[in-house]
C-alpha cells in the first residue's frame, strides 16, 4: 500500500488497474466538539419535545415550536451523519477493466456508481472550491462534503475527494489520470 497524504492509500494492481481509498481525517479536538455539539443539540431537542407535553402553549406558539422542531430533526440528522461518516466512512475508487467505480461507504455500506472510462472527462482539482462561504461550510467538520476533485460523466459534473488539501488533490488527479489513460 503507498499513501498520498495521510488520507488516501492506494495499490496499483496492474497497469490499467488501481484501488484507492479516501478515509476523513478529523483531529481529535473537532470530533470531540462534534459530539459535545451533537449532545448539546439533541438535549435540546428532547427538552422542547418534553415542553410539548408538559407545558401549555398557545396556538402560535405551536407553530413556531413545530417550525423549530422541524429544523431541529433536519440537523439532528446532519450531525448524526457527520459523525458516522468521520468515525466509520470512506471513499473507495477503482479503476479496472475500462471502468472507474465509486462509492461513498459507512460502515462498508454504499452504493457503488461504476462508469466506463470512455465516457469519463479527465480529473481536475476544482478550483472553484478554494474560496466563499460554501468552501467553509463544507469543510467544517459538521458537514460531510468539501469534494475538491472533479471530472465529468454522462454529461454532468461529479466530485469526488473529500476534504483534501489542494497539494493531495493534485496529486490524487495525476494518478487518477494516468492509471485511467485520461
């Protein structure tokens, strides 16, 4: 196994056949922030639920009180996936036989998207991810997302590569590149 980085290791099995995979790397500190961020957040959510039963409100309170709760599910789930996925995620590449696969994997589930190289575009390092709020967003340690390499298939833009510094990128392309013949 040779690495790029601390977040990818590779084999090259054959001229025109590689397997490479990407694990999340988070320091210690952020993922204790993300659980303590985590607790914090469904403590709330089960004290405003608790507040529902045990507390009377008036009907534009409830509203308001389903509104919050309604987003509080929809980041519950955000935090709960992001904790999986940087405990128990990876990405997983292979290029074999005259096709590129993917798959985003939790706890060795996913599903695979396999595409035939010759409908692949060459891989890029996207430069678009480098600046604005998104970039920061998606390279939180909160979200999962951040992919800063790019190719195009069957006529739409994929990503891939998440959360890597720009000088892995690069060098995850080149590989990527000429073991694929792009």
């Amino acid at each position: 196994m040779k690495r790029i980085g601390n977040q990818i290791t590779y084999e090259k099995l054959g001229k025109d056949h590689l397997s490479l995979v990407i694990i999340p790397v988070l320091p210690k500190s952020k993922k204790n922030m993300l659980l303590l961020w985590a607790a914090s957040w469904t403590m709330s959510g089960i004290i405003i639920l608790g507040a529902l039963f045990f507390s009377e409100f008036k009907k534009e309170e409830y509203l308001g009180v389903g509104i919050f709760f309604l987003f509080w599910i929809y980041f519950e789930f955000k935090v709960v996936h992001a904790i999986r996925w940087n405990s128990f995620g990876k990405e997983v590449l292979n290029i074999k036989d005259g096709e590129f696969s993917y798959i985003k994997s939790i706890s060795e589930r996913g599903f695979p998207e396999v595409i035939e190289l010759s409908k692949l575009s060459p891989f890029k390092y996207a430069t678009d991810s480098e600046s604005g709020i998104w970039n920061d967003i998606n390279k939180s340690s909160w979200f999962v997302g951040g992919e800063v390499v790019e190719y195009q298939a069957n006529g739409s833009l994929k990503r891939i590569g998440m959360k890597l510094s720009k000088k892995d990128a690069n060098q995850l392309v080149i590989l990527l590149n000429k073991t694929a013949g792009l």
